[in-house]
C-alpha cells in the first residue's frame, strides 16, 4: 500500500543528521569545485527527436543531454537546481543522460553539470545551459512600419513605390512576409526579435495594400499577425474650392456675409488630408481634414476689420503631395444694423375695421419699411418668421399655414439686413383672435310655471321666457321653430323674452334659442324645452284595491295593518289619499294613470275604515273625490300549537328517542285550524285540526335516516293569520349497532409498558367504546362482567378480585348502545400472566471451565428475553482482587432485549490464572418487570486461563534488493516475530514509522495475518530521499487501534531492534532513496 503522508516532526538529533543529507540531496554541485586539476564539465546539446539543438526553444517534452567531460567521471545533472540524474562519461570524455521517463513541465530550465572523479572530486561546469521548453506555436508577429513612410510617419502613407519592411517576432523564428496576401519573401528575427525585409526591388504601383506575417518556429506555425494597411500615392490633391464660415450669419448660411468678426472656417478636402489658410495675404495656420474630408480651422482670436476679406487655400495629401492655391474666397463682415422701423397690419381684420381684432386665426401680416433687406417679425416675443422687402418698400409675413388659437397677443416687426443685423427700434400691434361661436343658450325656465315649479307644465297662456347665453350676446327666440322675438344677455349672461303679448292655447310647444356674439358667430340651437299649456279640470280618481288582501282576494278585509292602497287617475297627475276623510299622503300616477301609496309605515288597528282619493294634474287643475272605498282589518294570529308526541317511541316511552324511521306526529293547535309540520325547519306536509283541536301527521311513508331530528308547527286560522312556530320537539332515530369496542390495557402492566405481560394476577381491564354505552367484558370468550362508558366513550373494568394464574389469556368486549344495538366482538387483547423471575440456563465459559482465551468474553444465557437495568459484573482473581468491574449498562455489555447477555472486558485475562464472576441482583429483568436474583457465590461461576507465551519481533527486513529506488516503486518492509500472530484491523492498521531526510512517515500494515512475518508496503513518493532506509526507533512499530495477538490471545511485544542494530532494517538492507523533488520551471 502508498505509505501514509503523515510526517511527524524529527527530534534534535535527527534535524543535524537530515540537513546533513540535505546538502547531497538537494544543492546543487555539493563541494564541487570550479578549481581542479580535472577539466570543466560541458554541457553542448538538448536533444528532442533525434535532433540537437543549443540554448533557446524546444517544443517537445521527452529529452536527452549531451556534452563533454573528464574521461570516467560520473556527471550529475542539476535541473533548476534539482539534482535530476547521474551517468557515466566515456574513455573518450562523451556523455549523454535519457530523460524520457521523466517529461518536461512547461516553463524555463536552467541546466548545471558536476562531474564526479573516482577519487570523490567534484568539479562544477564553468557556464550554465538555458533552455525553454514551450510546446504552444508562437505569437503572431508585428509589422512595425515602412521607409521610406512619407510625410506623416507611422501612418502607412508614402508616395515612395519601393519599400523596407520592419517588425518584431519570437527571437529565433522565421518570419514570412505576404503582400495582399501573397508572398513576398521571408527573413530571420535577431536575438532580439526584431526584422527587416528589403522589398526595394519591386516598385508599387499607386493604390492601397495589406501587409501580413507568419512566424515558425521548429515546424510551429503562428497565427496570421494584424494587417497593415500601405497607401502608395503620387497625386497632388485637388485644390480645395469650398469655403464656409460660422457664424454665417443673416438670412444666408452659406454666402459667407457675416456680422461676427470672430471667425470659424470650415470646408471639404480629400480625407485626412491638411489644409493651409491664408486671409488677406497673411497664413491662419493648418489643419487636418477628418476621415469624410471635412476640415474646420478656428480663427475666432482674430477680430476681423469691417468689409471685404480674402481667403486662399492649399491641401497637402497623406503622402504628402501637395495641390495648387485656391482661387481667391471673399468674406464679408457688416456689423452695422438698418435704422428704419416697418409698419404692420392684419388680414383679414373682421368685425371693426383696423382694430386688430379679428374673427380668423388665418392671417397675413402685412406693412412697409424703408431701411433693410428683411423684416423680422415676433408673437408675444418669439420670431415668428423673417420675409424679404419687396418692390415699393412692401411686405408681407403668410401665416395662413399655421392659424393662430384664439387669444390676445403681441405682435412686432424690425427691419433686418443681409449681414442679420437687426434694427433697435421695433413697430408694435395688440392682435386679438376670437374665432369660436359663443355656447349655445339655455331656455331656463316660464313664468308663471303653474303647478310643479320647473316642469314645463302651466295653466298659464301668457308667458315669460328665461335662460342663459354669452355675456353681450344677441339672444333669437323660437316656439316650435319659429322665431318670436330677440333679447340682449346682460354681463352675467341672464336674458328674458316677454312674450304674453300672446295667448296660448292649450296645448304642446318646443322653445328654441340662438345666439349671436359680438364678432358676429353664431351658436348652434339650443335644446328644446318643453312647455303645456293645461287650463282644463281633472276626472276623480279610483280606488282599485289594497295590498295584502289577505283571506278571500278582493273583499278589502285583511290581517295586514300595513297597507299599500291602489287606484287609478289621470297619467302623470298627483294623487292625494285620505282615511276617513283625513289626508294621509299623496302619491303620482305613471304613464298608464296607475298610482299606489304606500302606508305600510303606518300600523292601523283593527277595525273599518272608509277610503278616498282626489287628482292634481301638472297644471295644478284639481279633481273632485274618488267614491268610498271600504276597508275592514283584522291582524290577531292564532296561538301557536304543540308538537306532543311520536310513534312508535322505542326504548324508553316518552324520551322521544326511537328505532322506528317510520313515524306519526301529533300534537294539538285552535279548533278547524290548518296545522304545517316542519321537520328541521323543513316543511314536510299539512293537516287540519278537530272540533277539540287535536291533530295528527302520517310520515310513515318516509323512512328517516338515523340522526336528531327537531319537530315543529304552525297553526293559520280562516283569515290567513298565521301563529308563531310551536316549540320544537327533539326526536332521535338510532337504529344502527354501536361499533366494536376496544380493550387497549391492563393495570398493572408491568415490566415493559403496553405489551400486555405482567406479573400482576389482580387486573384492571381498559378500553373504549360508544359514548354512553354498556360494554360486557370477556375472558377467553366467557362473560366475566359489564361497565358503562363515560361521555368520551372511555371504560374500566375492575377485575382484581379474582386472581389469574400465570399463563395466556385473551380479553375480548361488546357494547350495547341506549336503543338496544348491540355491536360485535372487539379484536382479542393477548394478556400474559407471568410471576417467575428470570434464571440463568447456561454459562460461557461454563463453571470451572479452563484453558479460557486471554481475549474471551463471558456469557450468560437466560431461558427468556431479558433487559439490562442496574448493578454491576465483577470479575475476581481466585485471591479475591477485582480484576475488572463492568457497570450493566455499560458499552462493554451487549444483548439486552435477547436471552443471550454478553461481558466483554477492557483488559485481557492473565495467563495460567484462574477467575470468578459475580453479578448483582436486578441488574437484568424479564419482560414481565421479575428481576433476576443474580450470581453472589463466588463458587458459582469459575474458570481459568492456560500457560500461553507472548510473541515478540525477532528481526526486521525487506524483499527488496540493495539498491537505489525512484518514486512509484514499491518496497516490502518485513517484521519477523517469534511465532505466528493475528492481526485485528477493525478499529485501526498497525503501522511503521521510517525515517526520510525530509521528516518521519508511516508506512501502513498491508498483509501477513496468521504466519510469523507481517508486511508493510511502502511506496516511495516524490520529493522522498534518503541514502539508507530505516526505521525511527525501537518503537516506531505501534499498534494505532489494531491488534496484534498469538492463538491464545497473548499481546505481542512490538519493541524493534535498534536502528542500525543486529536484526534492524538498515543493518539487514542498503534502501537507497534518490529521487529528485517534482520540476519546477525557473523563477
């Protein structure tokens, strides 16, 4: 097995003599010398497929040295300072050392040499050998540039055909150079990894190109590196015509006229070409035009005279070709502004003429100036437009295109020249739009509105007309579309038309109103509103009925002392009711001339009253009284009735509880009165009683399910008055079998609770069953007594009089609800009596056994399960000393709950000794609470041990031969005992403890478990070194949780012989550890 990675920290004696063997394991030349009488040690090659190569690259992991060195010398080869393996240099002073079993990581090496002489000399190498093992394919080169780069370096921009490349690479590699993507050539980087590539010979034609590179290194390729771009171009630019300015001001923005003096220049050119300006013979400076060619040069610092200006202007390309002067550009700047000021006016101006008020948002401002190129106009502060003067001075501003809301507003105008000089002084107007027709009138009301106030409805014929309109506006009056007559709004928009200048005729009429603003817009009609004209009397009204008629429909006698009274009248008049004479309210016909009143809020007493009604129409025309309408009230109910019996009532007579679902109600109510029976509220038929006011209800046609039930009445006599419900009567139908009961303990039950043996002969019997009801209680199927359950179905026998022998029995119950139903058998309840303690049938070892193992355990076996309670096992030596006592309940006592209870002592027994147990009373009970009575003789259970020798090391070794082993080899590590041993892993390996230069390590027991020799298999690891394996001390073999014991159970002796001693492991074999540490690349 690998050894375990558990270093325990070496003692003091042992860090001198581990650093000691660090100095040859780990750094690097030992006491080399660089001055000796042998020659240097020289590393020439690395070797990779075959193929030598020198300082620098390599890209493959599996490798060889080479190099020179004193004839049959042993050379060493550090690696990063790692001593990574020996070999020998031949008579003619050559060595080479195969690294192929141990591959390269990624990363740098750093490669030293000691050539070791026969006589111990050790002479370093002079030089170190570097190398870089990188399996990856290089990095893309760089191109750098070309020359000759004309103009602007860097930018790839030349007129010169004719090139020298330049770049950067991976050091060593082979650079391709490719030309739109073809090949032009290829060169080698310097140690530094820079390159040039001559491509003078072939002269470019004009035009763009796309340089690339490809780097390879040992066959790896790289990827492609970025482009870059080469322009080759021999053209002068184009001379630059185009010239603007900002702020171009005025009406145009490109006529380069301008009341700015501080001046922007802008234009176009060929891309990313500069652009020199000259004004007035005097060079502004340069520029570069960005990628569209626009270029912009700022000359605000220069304030301009005022007048007339020259700009010429010159573009030297990216190759630095350079175009001729431009033609000469004027700039004007004028900064003085025009000193007349417009006249204004609107069209059209409606309503009043040149009041500025207008009935229209479409409009055109008009006027004349006689300074200016231009008139700027403004609305309420905001320019609005800018127009040309025309011929005579004249102007004209359309803003028919965009009509203006309606509203006040402030209109100005100034006279603006070419330049966008702006007058100081402005002309002014008020403009006020008012294009809306005014709202359309109200017709609020007449007068004398006769009758119901606001109805429309009069007896009057001579009218006045009221209503709402816009404040000043003319008002025009219509009846029935016709118009008679106008009236003015006041400020608050009140109006009035008197019109009793004519009488009306009875009769429908429709009045109408327009109305007409001061601008002359109209407004649509206005809602009609409604007018009758009714000067004629109303026909009495009739009393048709009263509402509940109760008993015979229509004989106006009633229980009911709330009335609703109905009748009929002219539609849409108001009804006035009286009773005897006195109004007691009023009421409205609807459409049809039907009219109810309700009085139900009034409660009338019983008695005769007479009823009559008179109509009011709309107009407030009156009619004469209705005809009497006779009205009789009687509202007494009769007594409630009584629900007094059922049939048949099973069980016991009169506590309406029953078996019978099939019954006859009765009861009594008032004499010849008609009785509904109710069944939960629920009507279930009638019946009608006799001269005496007996009365009785059949319900035997309907089968009742079990359950309670309440019974009631109500009694109507012959006027339909109805009596208040009898009281209930409380009926119980029960004719299913109570369920099975259930016996659930005994008392006492002892030992274990709830399983159902005891020790106790005297019981109380348990159990459950219907509330309320008897439950017989039997013993082996024999009747032994009865009991009554409590309200929550619980019951208890007493049965503790008689006294049970012990053995088995079985508790059975049936319960008998109130109404007789008896139910079936419960489930059995199995009962065990049991009044013998627990005794002990056998004993391991049995009484006086002898030859008993070191590492037995003891056993005591009982006839029943028993349970572990209290109390103590104690084993003696025959002399009387407590060699071990063991609490009951303690890990080292098993089998509770079983027949079998099992001792199982912390130490081993003595050999050739002899041994007694006793065990304490009620340490162990039965399942019936009997306790055991113990073992307090200690005659009663002895026994002995034999003469039985102890096993101890005689020597340890290896099946490994001498010699020097790497990392993942596996070597044996043998310890010899006297005899053969057993080796217990359960709860942990033995386990070695070797001593390695770099700290201590066990090595775990792997195999050898019944014979005289264990192994221990280590598995070097790397970074494990040492020049003779050992082990750490006499000590160093330990148990670790396991055991190691002969057949007769003695412990085995793990003492070692010394280190380095007779029958030690260093003195037995010569294990040799060189292996270098896991390879690191170079910091």
């Amino acid at each position: 097995m690998p050894a375990t990675a558990s270093r325990p920290e070496p003692g003091k004696a042992r860090r001198a003599r581990l650093a000691s063997r660090e100095e040859v394991c780990r750094v690097p030349g030992g006491e080399a010398l660089a001055d000796s009488e042998y020659p240097q040690p020289v590393m020439q090659s690395v070797w990779v497929n075959g193929q030598a190569f020198g300082q620098g690259r390599i890209v493959e992991n599996t490798v060889a040295f080479s190099g020179t060195g004193a004839p049959n010398h042993l050379i060493e080869i550090w690696l990063n300072s790692v001593h990574s393996g020996t070999a020998a240099i031949t008579s003619q002073g050559q060595w080479r050392l195969d690294f192929k079993r141990l591959p390269l990581v990624e990363g740098d090496y750093l490669v030293e040499l000691v050539s070791v002489a026969p006589d111990g000399t050790r002479v370093a190498s002079a030089d170190s050998f570097y190398f870089r093992y990188d399996p990856n394919a290089p990095a893309a080169p760089t191109i750098l540039g070309i020359s000759d780069d004309s103009y602007i370096g860097g930018d790839g921009y030349t007129s010169d055909g004719t090139l020298l490349i330049a770049g950067s690479s991976e050091p060593g590699s082979l650079v391709s150079l490719y030309l739109d993507d073809a090949s032009v050539g290829t060169v080698n980087t310097d140690l530094s990894g820079d390159w040039q590539l001559n491509y003078q010979t072939v002269s470019l034609a004009d035009g763009s190109y796309r340089l690339t590179a490809v780097a390879t290194i040992q066959g790896l390729q790289s990827a492609v590196s970025p482009q870059f771009p080469v322009v080759v171009d021999r053209i002068a630019p184009a001379t630059p015509a185009n010239l603007t300015i900002a702020p171009d001001t005025g009406s145009s923005n490109s006529d380069r006229i301008t009341n700015i003096p501080n001046l922007r220049l802008t234009g176009a050119v060929e891309p990313l070409a500069r652009v020199r300006a000259v004004l007035d013979d005097n060079v502004l400076g340069t520029v570069s035009a960005g990628n569209d060619g626009a270029w912009a040069l700022d000359a605000s610092a220069i304030v301009l005279a005022e007048g007339a200006h020259t700009v010429l202007l010159q573009t030297v390309d990216l190759a630095g070709n350079t175009s001729p002067l431009s033609a000469p550009l004027a700039v004007v700047v004028d900064t003085q502004s025009p000193v007349a000021v417009p006249t204004m006016a609107i069209q059209p101006d409606t309503g009043n003429a040149n009041d500025n008020v207008t009935g229209t948002g479409v409009l055109q401002i008009q006027g004349s100036v006689s300074d200016g190129d231009f008139v700027q106009v403004s609305l309420d502060g905001a320019v609005i437009g800018q127009v040309a003067v025309g011929t005579n001075n004249n102007w004209v501003l359309d803003l028919s295109a965009n009509p203006l809301a309606d509203g006040n507003y402030v209109l100005t105008a100034r006279a603006v020249d070419t330049a966008g000089n702006i007058s100081d002084s402005e002309t002014s107007v008020t403009l006020t739009v008012d294009s809306a027709a005014p709202p359309a009138p109200i017709i609020t009301g007449i007068s004398d509105d006769t009758g119901i106030a606001g109805d429309g409805v009069t007896n009057d014929s001579s009218l006045i007309i009221l209503g709402t309109a816009e404040a000043g506006s003319r008002v025009q009056v219509l009846v029935d579309d016709a118009v008679v007559g106008t009236a003015v709004a006041d400020g608050g928009g009140a109006w009035a038309f008197d019109y009793r200048s004519t009488t009306l005729s009875d009769g429908f009429y429709t009045v109408t109103a327009l109305a007409d603003d001061i601008a002359g817009n109209r407004s649509v009609t206005s809602s009609g509103y409604n007018v009758v004209i009714d000067s004629s009397a109303v026909a009495a009204p009739v009393i048709t009925g009263i509402s509940d008629d109760t008993g015979a429909v229509g004989d106006a006698t009633t229980s009911d002392a709330t009335l609703i009274i109905g009748g009929t009248a002219e539609a849409g008049s108001s009804v006035a009711v009286l009773v005897d004479g006195a109004s007691i309210g009023t009421t409205t016909t609807d459409g049809s001339g039907n009219w109810t009143f309700d009085y139900s809020g009034t409660a009338l007493t019983d008695g005769f009253y007479t009823l009559t009604a008179v109509a009011t129409d709309g107009a407030g025309n009156s009619s004469a009284a209705s005809g009497d309408f006779a009205v009789t009230v009687d509202s007494s109910a009769p007594a409630a009735p009584a629900v007094t019996a059922i049939t048949d009532d099973t069980g016991t007579a009169g506590d309406s509880i029953t078996s019978d679902t099939n019954l006859v109600i009765s009861g009594t109510a008032e004499a010849a009165s008609s009785v509904e029976v109710l069944l939960d509220g629920g009507s279930i038929g009638t019946t009608t009683t006799d001269g005496s006011g007996n009365w009785s209800f059949d319900y035997s046609g309907t089968a009742l399910t079990d359950g309670s039930y309440t019974l009631t009445a109500v009694a109507t006599d012959g006027a339909g008055n109805s009596s208040a419900a009898s009281g209930g009567f409380a009926a119980t139908v029960d004719s299913s079998a109570p369920s099975a009961p259930s016996v659930t303990a005994i008392t006492d039950d002892t030992g274990t609770a709830g399983d159902g043996v005891t020790s106790d002969t005297n019981l109380a019997i348990a159990g459950t069953a219907e509330a309320d009801s008897s439950v017989n209680v039997l013993l082996d199927g024999a009747s032994i007594g009865t009991t009554t359950t409590d309200g929550s179905g619980n019951w208890s026998f007493d049965y503790s009089g008689t006294a049970l022998t012990d053995g088995s029995y079985t508790l059975t119950a049936i319960a008998t609800d109130g109404a007789g139903n008896s139910s079936a058998a419960s489930s059995d309840f199995a009962m065990t009596v049991d009044t013998q303690a627990p005794t002990v049938i056998s004993l391991t070892p049995a009484d006086n056994a002898t030859d008993i193992g070191l590492a037995d355990s003891l056993e005591l076996q009982f006839g029943q399960s028993v349970f572990s309670q209290s109390g103590n096992v104690q084993i003696y030596t025959s002399g009387g000393a407590l060699f071990e006592s063991i609490p009951i309940g303690d890990a080292r006592v098993t089998g509770s709950g079983t027949n079998t209870i099992t001792i199982d002592p912390t130490g081993d027994f003595s050999n050739n000794s002899d041994y007694y147990v006793l065990v304490d009373a009620g340490a162990v009970v039965d399942s019936a609470g009997n306790v055991f009575a113990g073992i307090s003789a200690s005659t009663t259970w002895n026994f002995s041990t034999p003469v039985v020798s102890t096993p101890t090391v005689s020597g340890v070794s290896s099946t490994a031969a001498n010699g020097t082993y790497l990392a993942g080899d596996v070597i044996p590590i043998t310890v010899s005992f006297s005899e053969s041993v057993n080796v217990d892993i359960s709860a942990g390996k033995p386990r070695l403890l070797v001593s390695l230069d770099a700290g201590d390590l066990y090595v775990n027991y792997t195999s050898g478990t019944g014979s005289d020799t264990l192994i221990f298999n280590y598995t070097v690891s790397l970074g494990d070194c040492t020049a003779d394996l050992a082990y750490a001390s006499s000590a160093a073999l330990e148990l670790n949780g396991g055991l190691v014991r002969n057949g007769g159970g003695a412990t085995a002796d793990l003492s070692l012989p010394a280190p380095g001693g007779t029958g030690s492991l260093s003195n037995t074999r010569i294990l040799s550890l060189m292996v270098p540490a896991p390879w690191t690349s170079a910091p």
